[in-house]
C-alpha cells in the first residue's frame, strides 16, 4: 500500500521538560488516564481457557480497532486506555485486550502469555468479527504486543483478518532485546518487569504444583527457567529466535505504521532488519529522533494518538 502523496504526518516534538528517553519513558507512564467507559467482557479459548476484554462499542458496525498491550501491562495501561478514549471522539469503537493471567484474574490454564503468542489472536480477531458482524478491523500492538502483532502479520500474509496496523517500540531481536535489559537504566523497568512475572509464577505454582520455580535475577533467565519451558520451548534462545518480529516484516502484506524512537533503550532500533522494512511496500517506518520507549511526550499533547489515528484513516 502506497501512502497517498499529499499525506504528511506530524513531526514529534517532546516537551522540553521531558528531553531523554528515560524522562520520556518513565512520565509517560505517569499520564492522566482518561475514561473510554468500556465492557468488561469475558470470552473461551479453544483450550478451556478465557480472556478478558474492554470493549468499547460505538454500535456502528464498521471501524473497530483491537489494541494489544506490552509486557506485563493490561488493557488498563494510560496508552491502551487513552487510545481507546481518542478512538472512540473520532468514531472508532474499540477492544483492549488482555492476555492471559494480565485482567482480573488468574487463567485456568498453565501456559500464560508470550511475544510470540497469535493463536490467542487469531481467537480475539475471530470474536471481533463475529460480535461486531463482519467490521473493517484495524489493529495497534505496543512493545511485545507490537512484537506479536507482527509475528501474526507476517505469519498469514494476505489472510491476515486486519485491513491496517500499527506496532509501536516493536522489538526486533528478544534475545538481544533481553540482554540489554540488564544493563544500565534499564536494570530499573527489569526489576519492575520481575517483580509483577514473579508473583503470576507464584500463583501458578498454586495451581501447578510442577510449575517451574524461578530463581534468577534477569528477564532473560526468566525467560530461560518459566517462559519457554511452559510454553513448549527448550529454552530462553529457541523462544527467542522462533519468537523475535524481525524475521516476519519481509512476509508481511498487509499495511503496517511503526513508530519507534531512535533513542529507545528497552527495544533499541539498532536491532531492526532495516532492509526488511524498506523493501516491503506494504511497511512505513516513522522513526523520531527524540520520545522513549512507548512514551511520546509531545508538544502539543497527543502526537501519539493523533498519529495512529491519522494513519488509521488514511
């Protein structure tokens, strides 16, 4: 998909109160969160499982946009939240998706939630377009969820059900990507990352006594000791080379946005296949010199949104 000549976006200009990407990152995360006055709605999984979902439905039956968090966020994060507020003023109804084990309650199941999990995509675009009967689905996936979207994009191609996408601080490379956590600033999201991951194990070995322990110190031991050997990976560098969104942007067709900060530290650009982006005809790439890692605070408010819901419309 060709971007219309005369389509512009707007430039990204932070406040100058918030210069670095930490500043960025890290107030972001603090924003005013507004109220899209969503349903909680509680839908199966084809393994006896469920997920949560806000469902903002302007009973329209035509522009619905599904909205993917990152790690261990929910639908109840300021950028989910807020996109869904701004979608709905425009005409856009709207699902927040939770994954697994990140709404209200714990799954039933043992597996939780991964970057490269599309199976329980493929179940919410199913529902979307059975309960909004048959709508022009978008779709914005943040950090992981932008990594999956992608994985998801590219693993159907033209089938994919979304007729446009956006991935916001994608990343490219998990095992780099993970690496990288532990080092710097960063240690400080880890730590948070750990924290809330710790105690969702905690509450699955309740439930799984087998359930693996975990006792590292690293988003990538967690990965290494939990994540890939419930999820049926032998280990932390197979999850990541069969997971990573790099090696799906050259397979994908549909129209994809990404917006990512040059300056992004948790998911640095430097790891992107670039040749893979400016190749597809079907990708545009708007990467800013300044904002953080799914913070973009600009001047005047509101690039964020204003430029995925510009890019929703084109």
């Amino acid at each position: 998909m060709k971007i219309p000549e005369d389509f512009k976006f707007e430039s990204f200009n932070a406040v100058w109160w918030a210069p670095d990407v930490h500043t960025q990152t890290v107030i972001a995360s603090f924003s005013k969160i507004n109220n899209p006055d969503p349903k909680r709605i509680e839908i199966p999984t084809p393994d006896d499982d469920f997920l949560e979902l806000d469902v903002v439905d302007l009973d329209n039956r035509n522009l619905v946009v599904v909205l993917f968090h990152g790690l261990e966020g929910s639908s109840e994060r300021h950028y989910i939240r807020n996109l869904m507020f701004d979608l709905r003023s425009k005409g856009f109804s709207s699902v927040g998706v939770n994954f697994r084990g990140c709404g209200y309650k714990i799954n039933r199941q043992r597996r939780l939630y991964h970057s490269g999990e599309t199976e329980d995509y493929k179940t919410v675009f199913e529902w979307v377009n059975d309960y909004f009967q048959q709508p022009q689905i978008f779709a914005v996936g943040f950090s992981l969820g932008g990594n999956a979207l992608v994985k998801s994009l590219g693993e159907l191609g033209q089938d994919h059900p979304v007729s446009k996408a956006v991935a916001v601080s994608p990343p490219y490379d998990l095992k780099k990507g993970s690496i990288n956590m532990d080092k710097g600033f960063n240690k400080v999201y880890q730590k948070r990352f750990l924290n809330t991951l710790s105690e969702k194990s905690k509450l699955k070995q309740n439930q799984f006594p087998e359930y693996p322990v975990f006792t590292g110190t690293s988003v990538y031991e967690f990965d290494d000791q939990v994540t890939a050997p419930v999820h049926g990976f032998t280990g932390a560098d197979d999850y990541y080379k069969k997971c990573s969104s790099g090696q799906f942007y050259k397979y994908i067709q549909k129209p994809l946005l990404i917006i990512h900060s040059k300056t992004d530290s948790l998911c640095p650009l430097r790891y992107a296949p670039l040749d893979d982006l400016n190749s597809n005809n079907h990708i545009h790439t708007l990467f800013t010199e300044a904002g953080g890692h799914v913070g973009f605070i600009s001047s005047p408010r509101g690039w964020l949104n204003r430029t995925i819901i510009d890019w929703l419309k084109a």
